[in-house]
C-alpha cells in the first residue's frame, strides 16, 4: 500500500507491527512477521532515516513509531521537493539541448558534416528513421509531445516497431497525457506497451526526440519551425545531454495503465490542470499552453473555466491566488 511513498512490503510490515505493538524488539518482531533479525534491523535503520522511527521518550534507547498523518506527510512533503528539483534540473536540460541543436540549423540539408546530419522533408526524414530501426540491437528511447499523433505517423511507425519488437529490441516511449484522449494515439499506445514495450505519460514534454541504442539521436532543429528539419547526430556530448533529458522526462511520468498519484492535499485536482495552473499562472497565453500541453485552445479555455468554477473565482487572478492557498501551486 505503501510502495508509492518508497516503502516496500518488509518495511511497512515492521512499521504496522511497531504502531500496534510498541514495545517489540528485533526478536519480537522477526517472530512476529516472519523475518529475520537481519532483516528487522535493516528495516529499522531505514525507518529511521525516513523519519518513521523516532528515539522513545520513555524508554531511553528505544525507537517509537511516528504516528502515520504525521511520519507520511514527511515523505509526501521530500518527494515533492524531490519533483520540484527534478523538474528545475530538467528545465534547464532543454534549454542546454536547444541551444547545442539550434547551432546545427545552418548545415547544408540531407548532408553529412562532423557525424550529424539535418533532414530536411518528412520523406528524407522517413527513410532514416527506417535505416536506423533496421539497424537497432538493444533500445529505443522516443518522447512523443503533442498529444494526439497524426495517423500517417502511427502507420510509418508500426512496421518499424514491430520489426524491432520481434528482434528483442527494448522500446522506452513517452507520450504526453493528453494523448490518453485520442481514441488513435491511445490504441497505439496501448497496442504497443502490450508487445512488450514501455509506454509512459507526463503532463508537459520536452521537444520530440528519437535515441538508437544511446549512439544515435534524431531531434527537430527546431520545434517551433519544423522546415529547418530534423538533425541526426552522433555527436557523444548532445546524445549524452538527450539522454540525460529523456531520462528525468522518464522518471517523473506514469505507466500508460497507472492512474497519476497525487500529494496528499490535492485531492480535487488533477496532474494535467496543475501543469495548466502554473502555465497560466507563470504568464503564458492560453494559446501557448495548449502547444505546451499538447491540447487545443478549447481545451484550455474549458478546463479553465471548470478550474474557476471549481474554485469560486470570478477572476484568473482570483483563481490563482486560491489555487495557491489550496497547495495546488
């Protein structure tokens, strides 16, 4: 029950048993939970340094149990603090990114120089992709933003998926949530985590990218002017930075099947209107968010008039500033 907050089924049962029978020692307790004093101690000691187990008043050199509203607040509370380092870390990943790709904008289209390449036409893009799934012996990793993906890149993609699925080739791929409400991505989606892949989804993505077993990247030059094409590059440093991203980007996003676990407080909101929330909030236009979300201005416009109902605000302002005293912010 506990496994979201980092513990696991030994250590929530050494903590359950501590919270009932209080005074039970590490004998008392392998006893009672099957365990061995080995295990118990281990148990102990990383109780402690969650905070779960604190030195007893009572009885000195014994532990109490934290009480739980209290103990697993804590954790919620270092997790948090954990996202919001994640996500600074990751922010400044994609700019780091944007700027070394943006340096290749000027390379003479569908030529090579320096082991990178820019395609520019979806055809020149096409035809390496394929050369490049054919080649593929250990993983793909893609981060798909946009939300729904148009159907002619579902098709392109499914033979090549499924050549490389059948090689044992590991696919790691992320979506962004708002691809759940698109009957075509979804299915996709769906389609491809039941052949063996890894399907995830996060409320806000960095640029579109593509890694071949961590050697070969393939990114858009440019994600707001898709006619300065794609760059395929080899180059170790902006392949290890891609990776780097991708990898945070995995990290904070949830399994296509998992429901997205909200902090304790947050009940009435969801991940994908807290990302809303704090574009609006941060000054960006409801255009701009959509892109960044991966919906349409409609979308925003009526989750956002949902949001303000919800919290009794006439204004955005309003909305904000109770948002905020709400801990949705």
């Amino acid at each position: 029950m506990l496994e979201a907050l980092g513990l696991d089924r030994s250590l929530e049962s050494v903590y359950r048993a501590l919270l009932i029978h209080e005074d039970d020692g590490v004998a008392e307790l392998a006893a009672r939970l099957a365990l061995t004093g080995t295990e118990v101690r281990e148990c102990l000691d990383r109780l402690v340094d969650l905070e779960l187990l604190q030195p007893s008043r009572d009885a000195p050199g014994m532990l109490r149990a934290v009480s739980p509203d209290v103990g697993l607040e804590i954790i919620v509370r270092r997790q948090e603090a954990e996202l919001v380092r994640r996500q600074a870390e990751l922010a400044r990943s994609r700019e780091a990114v944007a700027r070394t790709v943006a340096e290749f904008a000027t390379l003479r289209p569908n030529t090579r120089e320096d082991g990178a390449e820019r395609l520019v036409g979806l055809d020149a893009i096409q035809r390496r992709l394929e050369c490049l799934a054919k080649d593929l012996r250990e993983e793909c990793r893609a981060i798909e933003p946009g939300g729904a993906q148009s159907q002619a890149s579902l098709d392109a993609s499914r033979p090549l998926d499924e050549q490389a699925l059948s090689r044992g080739v590991q696919l790691l791929t992320v979506y962004q949530d708002s691809a759940r409400n698109d009957p075509a991505t979804f299915a996709y989606a769906r389609w491809l985590s039941e052949q063996g892949g890894q399907v995830r989804t996060s409320p806000v993505l960095p640029p579109r990218m593509l890694i071949f077993d961590r050697r070969t990247a393939v990114v858009p030059i440019d994600p707001a002017n898709t006619r300065l094409g794609a760059l395929c590059t080899s180059a170790p440093g902006i392949v290890a930075s891609l990776l780097a991203l991708f990898d945070q980007t995995w990290e904070s996003a949830v399994p296509l099947g998992a429901d997205r676990r909200r902090p304790a407080g947050e009940e009435e909101v969801t991940a994908a209107e807290r990302e809303l929330l704090k574009l609006l909030a941060s000054g960006m236009t409801d255009e701009a968010a959509g892109k960044r979300l991966g919906v349409s201005l409609r979308t925003v416009r009526r989750q956002m008039a949902a949001l303000m109902e919800r919290l009794h605000a006439s204004s955005r302002f309003e909305a904000g500033l109770k948002a905020a005293q709400r801990g949705w912010l």
